[in-house]
C-alpha cells in the first residue's frame, strides 16, 4: 500500500532509539513497561515521529489521553501564557484562578442539574482515591464495590479495586479492606445456552444477590463503575444493567461513582460515557485527556457530598497544578470550537463498519464492539469455543508498529485490541491507520498459519 503519513525509514529500534533502550535498561526498571522500541521526538495531531526519523499513526494517544492531539496550537498557546504568569503556587497555599474556572466549567458539563462541586488532584488513580474517601466521609460506611475485569489505577486502593491479577496485582499484597467485586456482564461469553436477555437478567440478580451473599448494603458507601471497561477489554454494559446497579444503589443509600478516565472527553461521543445511560452518577472521576496530557484530574460530585470534608482533608502538594488547569480549560475550548464529542462518534462509526468486514473476512476476529469511537476487536482461536488467542493480538501489533501504527491491547485474557486515536485525526489518517491495521493483521494470520 502506498503510504501517505506512517513513514518507516529505519527497522525499529534504530542507532539512537538502541542507543536509548541500552540507557533506559540501566536505569529504568523493568517493571515499568514499553510498547514499541522507540523514543519520541515530536508529535502533532495523530502522528509521532521518532528519534530515527520514523513516522507513526497514533492509534493509541498515550492510552486515551490525547483526544485532541497531540501538542494542540491552542494547549501549546495556553502553557506558554501560564508559565510567564507563575508555574505553581499550591492551591492549598496561595489560590489561583485557572483552579476555579476549570472546576466551574466541570461542574457545567457534568450531567445532572443539580449544584456540584470539584477537586483538582494529579492523576486518575488519584482521583478515584479521594473519590472513596469522600464516599466514606459522607456515607459514614467503609464498603467499596468494584466490578470484575474493571480497572481503577496501581496504587494500594485503586489495585485492589481493579480486577487483572498480572500484571496489575501479582505479589504486590496484602490489598485494602473493606473492597468487594461484583459481576460484571460480558455478554461475547456468555453461557451459549442463555440468549442475551436472559444473561442480562442472571447478571442483575447476581448483583441484587451480591448484596446477601458477600456484603451488606448498609456497610457500603460506594459503587464505582467504569461506563465502558476499558483495560478490560472495552466491554459496554446494557443501559438496563447500568440503571439496575443505579436503582439499587439508590435504594441501599450508597454513592454510585462513574469511572470516566478512559471514556471521557469525547471518547465515546459524549463528554461522559455515562450520559449513554441514563444515570445520573453522585460523584465522577475524570483525568486522561482532561489535559492532553498533562498530569491533572479530579472528582466532580453533588455539593452536598463534596463539601462534607472539613478543611485540609482534601488535596495535594500539585494537586489542579496551574499548567494542567490552562491545558485542561484549552481541552474544553476545543472539544466545543471543533465539535469533537460529534467527532468522535462519527470516527466510531467508521472504524466500527471496517472491523465489521474485518469480522467477515476473518475467523479469528471473535467480536467487535464499542461506544462512539471507543472500540475494540476481541480476537480468537476458534469462534465457537472463544479462546483467547492473545499471540495473534501480541502479533498484529508488532506488524502494525513495523508499518508506523500504533496499536495497544486489553482485555483479561489480553486479546483484544482497541483503538484510542486522538479525535482530531483526519479522514485520510484514519483510512491509513486502518489499511495499515488490516495490512497487518493479514501478515500475522499468515504467520501463525505457516508455523502451524
């Protein structure tokens, strides 16, 4: 195929990326990991170009957290200004601007009419700790509920609220009390025997039923959910489940907490994935391409909640820095100036219609799925038992890097493949990544068949 933008002039690694790699095995350990085998030069847009000179589609936009781009004119422009002006004071000491007109703009857009209010912290992790913390504090109840194959961050609450044993969680015990997990539904496995409303109707009783069998409903402050799974595979719940977990939380008293790192800010189509559901969350976790990637997050909740805290009980020493606070007020003037929630919707129809003549042509594509441009492929060995074949996934992703794609995987079993382009990728880029995606993926299958 005749490429356009993805431009590989050297094999990966190449002189200086090795030079690096050597330099980065000396003194990075090995437990922080690596994608391709390469370092970044510069970036704009969708595309990534190398210490090499190589040229990649960014289909993967530092894990969700450049939707608008990488190194946006507009975020670029507002980092300049912030740093003549002063580069950080701590909020907890000496207050800025940038900190309140950022949590006036969250608390516009979150979803529900009702008065709310926001704290600034560092990362996603982060955000979904003081969002436990503030659930107990106002609940007066210690209980967290999570979900099977959800994930919420690495640090000692957050890893054991999330559910993937490795490489999340493997010998880094003993974890948190008082965090329960709770079905999840996973409707491409379901039993074969059940249709999908009645898995739907088994997985809500499981969970009215998680209430008798693993914990008491008056001990449980907070429900915490991820409107669509992300490390877990991007697996979307029903809108039925969704509100039954809802209901049920509203009955017992307990806080339900949306988990929107990943599916935020244009990912699914929405500013929210949750507002696909017609829930109303108490309190909201945000961060990832809050800031196009500068560290920032923060929990949106109803005023009531997040005002319960006495002074110096919330925040941080950069918690709502000033440059992510610019960056992130940049973020929402171009989500609104160049429509990017309608963006990523319609980028979402167009990936999801070439995944579906993928599924046709290939056996080992189990199912595609998705919300707005949040999708994913979950590939198989055989399409009836629905094993897992994490090789082809490793595969196509190392042919992908090779041609200049940038891919990444997910799921439990590691198998599937989702796409988290930045939203202002344009139609031709996206065409390419995607040829390159299908180009790729025919030379794995091809591969795996010779050896077999």
């Amino acid at each position: 195929m005749t490429k356009q933008f993805a431009n590989m002039t050297v094999q990966v690694p190449g002189d200086k990326a090795q030079s690096l790699v050597e330099r980065r095995k000396q003194a990075v350990p090995q437990g922080v990991s690596n994608g391709v085998q390469t370092f970044a030069q510069s970036a704009e847009g969708a595309l990534i170009h190398d210490v090499d000179g190589n040229t990649f589609i960014d289909f993967v936009g530092a894990i969700g957290t450049i939707n608008v781009g990488h190194c946006h004119p507009k975020v670029k422009e507002a980092l300049h200004k912030q740093v003549d002006q002063y580069i950080h004071t701590g909020f907890n000491v000496m207050m800025y601007e940038p900190y309140i007109e950022l949590a006036e703009k969250l608390a516009a857009i979150a979803p529900g009419d009702h008065d709310k209010q926001v704290i600034l912290l560092n990362s996603g992790a982060e955000a979904v700790e003081n969002a436990v913390k503030i659930a107990r504090k106002y609940t007066k109840r210690q209980g967290i509920v999570s979900f099977s194959r959800g994930y919420h961050g690495r640090t000692l609450m957050t890893m054991t609220m999330t559910s993937k044993v490795k490489p999340y969680k493997f010998e880094f015990g003993p974890f948190a009390p008082e965090v329960y997990k709770a079905p999840f539904p996973y409707n491409y496995r379901r039993p074969s025997s059940t249709t999908e409303e009645q898995y739907e109707d088994y997985i809500i009783e499981q969970f009215k039923e998680f209430f008798i069998n693993d914990v008491a409903p008056e001990t449980v402050a907070a429900v915490v959910m991820e409107p669509v799974q992300g490390e877990g595979g991007f697996i979307v719940p029903s809108k039925r489940f969704v509100q039954a977990v809802y209901e049920e939380c509203q009955k017992h008293g307990i806080l339900f907490i949306s988990d929107e790192i990943q599916a935020g800010f244009g990912r699914t189509g929405r500013y929210f994935g949750i507002e696909h559901f017609d829930v109303v969350p108490d309190l909201l976790t945000v961060s990832k391409s809050m800031a196009a990637g500068l560290p920032i997050s923060g929990v949106i909740g109803r005023k009531e909640i997040m005002e319960v805290s006495s002074p110096g009980e919330l925040g941080g020493t950069y918690a709502g820095s000033p440059l992510g606070c610019a960056a992130a007020l940049a973020v929402l003037d171009i989500m609104e100036e160049e429509q990017l929630n309608e963006r990523g919707e319609k980028l979402g129809e167009v990936v999801m219609n070439r995944f579906r003549q993928l599924a046709d042509k290939y056996e080992e594509i189990g199912e595609v799925r998705g919300l707005g441009s949040m999708c994913a492929m979950e590939l198989v060995k055989d399409k009836e038992t629905k094993e897992p074949n994490k090789e082809l996934t490793n595969l196509i992703i190392a042919e992908a890097n090779k041609r200049g794609l940038l891919l990444l995987s997910a799921g439990a079993y590691g198998n599937v493949l989702r796409i988290l382009m930045p939203l202002v990728i344009t139609d031709e880029q996206l065409a390419e990544g995607l040829d390159i995606l299908e180009e790729s993926m025919a030379a794995a299958v091809s591969h795996l068949s010779v050896e077999v």
